[in-house]
C-alpha cells in the first residue's frame, strides 16, 4: 500500500501554519539564523526536495513541523513529509531510495548496518529526534489481575503459566529492547518466558482491543490512545527505565550523506529549529499537537498528544503526575547530539538477546554511523553548544551503569540473557 504526503491544510490551518511561521522565523527564533554561506555558492544544498518518511507517532513532530512552519525554506530546501504504514516499510524505502531520510528507530538504522533486521547496508545517524516519553502498555485484564508493574506481572505470569504475548514495533528496535530490558530486571526473560512480536505502532492498540497481546512497548500517544480507550493501563515510562534516554533520530544512508553533505546539514538545521520551537512554551506544544494530529499526520484526537507531551501523566488506574522527564525535541541541544554510546547501547541489547552472534567493535560502528563532525557543522552555524565527550554516563532502572567504556563486558554482565 503506498501512502501519499500529507494534503494541503485546510484554510483555517494555513492561516496558524502563516502566523506560526512568521514568529518561528522572526520573535522566537531569531538568534537561530543561517550564518555563513550554506544556502547558497558552493555549500547549497545538492537536493532542494528531501523525502523524509516519518510513522504515525508524536516524536515525527520536529519533522512536520520544519516542513509545516515553512522553516525548511530558510536553508533552501524543501522537506517533504511521507507518512509510511510501518517500520518494516521505512527500513525498505530507505534502504532501496525511495525515501531521503526518515524519522527512524535508532535501533533500526544500526541493525541495518551490522546485518540484522535487513539486508545490510551502511547507514547513518544525522541527529538525535527526541529524548523520553515513550511507555509500556499492559491490558486492562491484566491490571485487574493485579499485574501494573514489573513484580506484579512475574508473580501473575508464574501463577497463570500461560503463553505471555507482547509486542514491540520492529526487531531491532528501541521499543523491543525497552520492553526486554523491563522485563528482564523483574526476572523475566522475553525470550524464554514469553512470546514477543512485531506490531507498527498506529495498530498497537486495535490489536490490544481483539486480545493479540498481553502488553506492548510504542511511543505516543498509543499508550494514552489505551488509557483514553480503557483497554490497557502504564506499567512503566521508558524515562523511568532510562533517564533522558535517546530515542528517534533522523537517518538516512551513508552514499546519501556522502553525496548531499550540504543538503544533509540544511535539513539538520530546520529540523533543530523546529525542535526548539516546540519546546520553547506551552503553547507551541498546544499547537503542534493540533498539527500533528491530523488525519495526513497520525490521525488521533489532540487529546491524546497534548496532555503527556505537556509531561501531565495518568496510568489508567487513577494516579496522576507531572514528569519533568517527558519528551523533549531540542533542550538546548542536548536531545540532537548523535552521542556514540547512546548507539552502542542498542548494538549491547542486540548482542545480549541473540540477535548479534559475535560481539561487534561497538565504537567503531557507532564512529561509521553518526555523523558527529557534521552535526558539529549544524550546530556551530546555530550557535548550539556541542557536548565536549561524544560519551555519556547513565544509570538505568536496575542500577547498573552505562558509559560505553566496556560495552562487550556490559552486553554479557546481565543476569536474565536470551
């Protein structure tokens, strides 16, 4: 099934989207202009349209959104939104150029690169999306059983001794291996002790409604589209697993950075400035998720946007709260920078469930893939500051640390392995 870019807006759309865009380009983002030559002479973009795929999810939204607000235009390109069925299918059209870049999985495009869920082709991270706010969903059955978190879910699983079946949004991804390490640190083993498969996340919950899976791992806002449906309930944010932990990002073929380095860097430096709008306040929030809401984009009432991209929480069972940790597009820069060992994470989780064999050099693949010297490009010409160490330090919900300093050591140092 092929689907189309997204429609022209309706009037009343266009006149927000011209207002919008008027103040992106002037009031809020002034201090974001194009500096030194990269729209024009010999850094002009190669490609004045870029096809950039993106999934039904509220983590697409820098991406419509720099082609929405019309900031593309200022680094003299066009960005062109295609909304895509499933990740299987963004793989496929990137791998084979169909698409230019895509808002992806990182777990995806690094999978692709060392050969597993895909053909192997060599890839490359341009930036970092997002950070946060994704969620694990258990069914409304199972919360009523008593199971609403990790513990309670490997006590009631012990007890039913049933096929457990959950689903992630593709093999490699961020979602599988979240749901995996959670499951994991409450001693269950997603590969022994329950069935794990692969759902697109816009049908994560109609899939949950017909009884096809106990539980599953997808970004918003499927999980509040559950709580909103009364079928399933929050068991766990991913910003409670792993703190400000990355997420999306935006991905493309490394022929593709070769042969459009400039091009590349143009549309880095809208999608950066989008990303900055959104988090500037709440009403850009409000407005972006009217925007990305619709139909043409994924097709969900704002309701189930505004309220956890704003970090207000519920968890289906009456418990309510306002996280500081919710999902950020830019946070001065932090969300955007491709750091190294956020990559190898992925490639240890890959190695730890079986779909690695072998332990790969995990810095010198995330050194062929993120493309750190040209986001240090973008950046400089955004007067974004740039984190000196392309290596950070983070401690996840079992306590254990990650630094990416001895990742074959992390990979097998877990107790609960495939």
């Amino acid at each position: 099934m092929t689907l189309h870019a997204p429609s022209r807006p309706a009037p009343a759309r266009r006149d927000f989207i011209r207002k919008a865009g008027a103040v992106a380009t002037t009031a809020l983002l002034g201090d974001l202009v194009t500096r030194g030559a990269w729209a024009a002479g010999s850094d002009a973009p190669e490609k004045k349209e870029v096809k950039i795929g993106f999934i039904p999810l509220t983590d697409c939204a820098s991406v419509v959104m720099a082609s929405v607000l019309g900031i593309d235009q200022k680094y003299g390109v066009k960005i062109i939104p295609s909304k895509e069925a499933s990740w299987a299918g963004v793989r496929d059209k990137l791998t084979n150029g169909e698409l230019d870049m895509a808002h992806v999985l990182y777990g995806l495009v690094y999978g692709v690169h060392v050969g597993v869920g895909g053909p192997k082709k060599d890839m490359a991270v341009l930036m970092g999306l997002n950070r946060n706010g994704q969620a694990i969903t258990l069914s409304k059955q199972l919360a009523d059983k008593g199971a609403v978190d990790g513990p309670s879910l490997a006590k009631l699983m012990a007890k039913e001794k049933r096929t457990y079946t959950f689903a992630g949004t593709f093999p490699t991804s961020t979602h599988t291996m979240w749901l995996n390490y959670w499951m994991a640190s409450a001693g269950i083993s997603p590969v022994a002790d329950a069935k794990v498969i692969v759902v697109p996340p816009p049908q994560m919950v109609a899939n949950m409604r017909v009884g096809n899976m106990d539980g599953f791992c997808v970004g918003e806002p499927w999980n509040q589209r559950a709580i909103i449906d009364k079928i399933g309930v929050t068991a766990i944010t991913t910003q409670d697993i792993w703190k400000d932990h990355p997420e999306k990002v935006l991905g493309t073929q490394a022929d593709y950075v070769k042969a459009n380095p400039n091009t590349c860097r143009a549309v880095m430096m809208a999608v950066m400035e989008a990303g900055k709008w959104i988090d500037a306040n709440l009403q850009n929030k409000a407005k972006m998720a009217d925007v990305v809401a619709e139909k043409s984009f994924i097709n969900t009432s704002a309701d189930a946007i505004n309220q956890r991209i704003l970090g207000r929480y519920d968890n289906g069972m009456g418990k309510t709260w306002d996280d500081p940790n919710h999902m950020k597009f830019f946070d001065d820069g932090a969300v955007n920078f491709p750091y190294l060992s956020d990559g190898m994470w992925f490639l240890t989780q890959h190695k730890r469930w079986g779909l690695l064999k072998e332990h790969p050099d995990y810095l010198a693949v995330a050194k062929q893939i993120n493309q750190i010297d040209l986001y240090k490009e973008a950046a400089s010409a955004l007067k974004v500051s740039v984190p000196k160490d392309p290596m950070r330090s983070s401690k996840l919900l079992d306590g254990v640390v990650w630094d990416g300093k001895d990742p074959a050591k992390y990979a097998d140092g877990f107790k609960v392995k495939a």
